[in-house]
C-alpha cells in the first residue's frame, strides 16, 4: 500500500509540474523576402512591444536603416536621418536616436543579399536576455518597399499560449505594386 501511494504521489507531482510549467514557448516570425533592385528598398525591422506600446526587444533591423552607408570612410549617418521612410514605426517606437551604437549592434543584421525566408524566433525575453512578464505582446514586422511606401504586418501574442498560427494584420503606407512583394506569406506561430 505505502509503495503504491508513492507512486501515486510522484504521479500527482509530475502532473502538477508539467500543468505549472512556466515556460512559455517562443514566437516564431517568418516571410518570404524577395530582393528587390534599387536604392531605398530592401530595409525591415522585425520588433515586439507589451500593451503600453513599449518595444520590449528589436529581433532585427537592416544595417542600412541603423547605420547607414560611407563611401568615403567616414562613420556614416544613420540612414533612417537621412531616408526618413526606412522602417519609419521601428524609428518612432523604438526610439532609435538615444540608442547607442552598441545597442543598435545587438540587433542590427546585413540585409540578406539574396530572396529567400526570412525567421525569427522570440523566447519572450527582453533585449537584456531578461524574461518579460506573463501577458499579451505585438509582434511588428515593418518594410519599406520604395521611398515612402511601407507595409506594416503586426499581431498580438500571448504569453505560454498553446502552439499553433497566429492572425496577421497587414496595413500600408503610400502602398506600391511594383515592389509589394519584396516581404511575402508573412506567418507567426507559437511554438512549443
């Protein structure tokens, strides 16, 4: 008898230990990104923010949009200061002129020189590898298609919620058809 409540003891706190588990899985963000020709296109962010609106990690930005370009060796401007349509929410929300440098490293990545999928992966953790609290966060992922033309796709996740596809919104600013593609088949999914 005391063998068998044992086990059933040991059975009742594995359950409980896997129904408390606190992890709470990861987002994983991912598109279809076709290069496009020409200056001013080929700049995304890829962000998460909690409710209040506050960007909680930058998973990605293009190195164009955080840093610019030199061609004479000189430390180059920022190239959202000077080609204000580069990932304009990103710039706002953020908050990318009292970032650092080393700040903007941490996220900052060469902008894929060929088209291919594109993924990112948040493990609900701030930009200090710190984890966020339990709760809601939107997911953005913005581009700039040419010049002033931007398409935003956002979402909203939760925190441990179960794996499966998660809805998209899509909205745009001055939308242009020669070059809507360049971000395509955007998907979010909790995963487990």
């Amino acid at each position: 008898m005391c063998q068998f409540l044992s086990r059933l003891v040991v059975i009742a706190v594995a359950i409980l230990t896997a129904s408390c588990s606190s992890d709470p899985g990861s987002l994983e963000l991912s598109f279809q990104y076709n290069k496009q020709p020409g200056p001013g296109s080929n700049q995304y962010a890829v962000w998460i923010e909690n409710v209040d609106g506050q960007v909680v990690k930058t998973l990605y930005v293009t190195e164009f949009t955080s840093k610019g370009r030199s061609r004479d060796g000189s430390k180059p401007a920022r190239g959202y200061t000077y080609r204000t349509s580069c990932t304009p929410t990103w710039v706002q929300h953020v908050g990318a002129e009292s970032l650092t440098d080393q700040q903007i490293d941490a996220f900052t990545g060469a902008t894929p020189a060929q088209s291919g999928v594109q993924t990112f992966v948040w493990d609900f953790t701030d930009q200090s590898g710190q984890p966020v609290a339990k709760g809601t966060y939107r997911f953005y992922i913005e581009a700039t298609y040419n010049g002033p033309s931007v398409v935003t796709y956002t979402g909203t996740v939760t925190y441990g919620a179960p794996a499966g596809d998660l809805p998209v919104e899509t909205s745009y600013i001055e939308a242009s058809e020669d070059r809507k593609d360049m971000i395509a088949s955007v998907q979010a999914r909790m995963i487990h």
